[in-house]
C-alpha cells in the first residue's frame, strides 16, 4: 500500500501539468472558434446588406419599368400599339368581346 501511495505522489504533478495544459488547450480552441463564428456571422451580414440594397434597386426599377405612361410608351414605340380613337371598337379575341369606345 505504501509502494501504491508513492506511485500517486509521483504521478500527481504529472497529472496537474497535463490538466492544466489541457485545460489551455480548450481554452485556446474555444477563442479560436469563436473567431471563427464571428468571421462568418460578419460575412453572413455583408452578404445580407448586399442583397437587400440589390432588392431595393430591383424593386425601384420594376416600379419604373411598370408605370403606366412607361408601359404605354413601350407599347407605341416598339409593339406598334395607337391609341383608340372615338368611335373606334376593340375587339378582344380571347373573350371574344367587341368594346365600342
């Protein structure tokens, strides 16, 4: 039991030293991982203002796009649309409706 008692003592500053170095090891990971998250929630933001300025952009554009003197001039100036003039009837084919204007 003596030999047994001995062998601990030898053994406990060994065992202290290990914990302890252990111990800064984990430490050591844990700011590193916490760096680490950091980077990429920094990242993820960056990321997210970028698309929703890009969002914003998108969305003034369709609203210019999609005004209705835009749409009318679009239509004139490349679909070779005219206005109806009094008198004049449209004929819509899908629904097969005259409209006297």
């Amino acid at each position: 039991m003596n030999r047994n008692m001995q062998r601990m003592q030898e053994i406990k500053p060994f065992i202290s030293v290990l914990l302890l170095v252990s111990t800064l090891f984990g430490l050591v990971l844990l700011k590193m991982e916490v760096r680490r998250i950091g980077y990429s929630v920094l990242k993820s933001t960056q990321e997210y203002r970028k698309m929703k300025d890009q969002y914003r952009l998108m969305t003034m554009e369709y609203a210019r796009l999609t005004r209705p003197d835009a749409v009318h001039k679009y239509a004139v100036k490349r679909l070779n649309f005219n206005d109806a003039r009094d008198g004049q009837i449209i004929q819509l084919t899908g629904m097969k409706l005259a409209i006297p204007q």
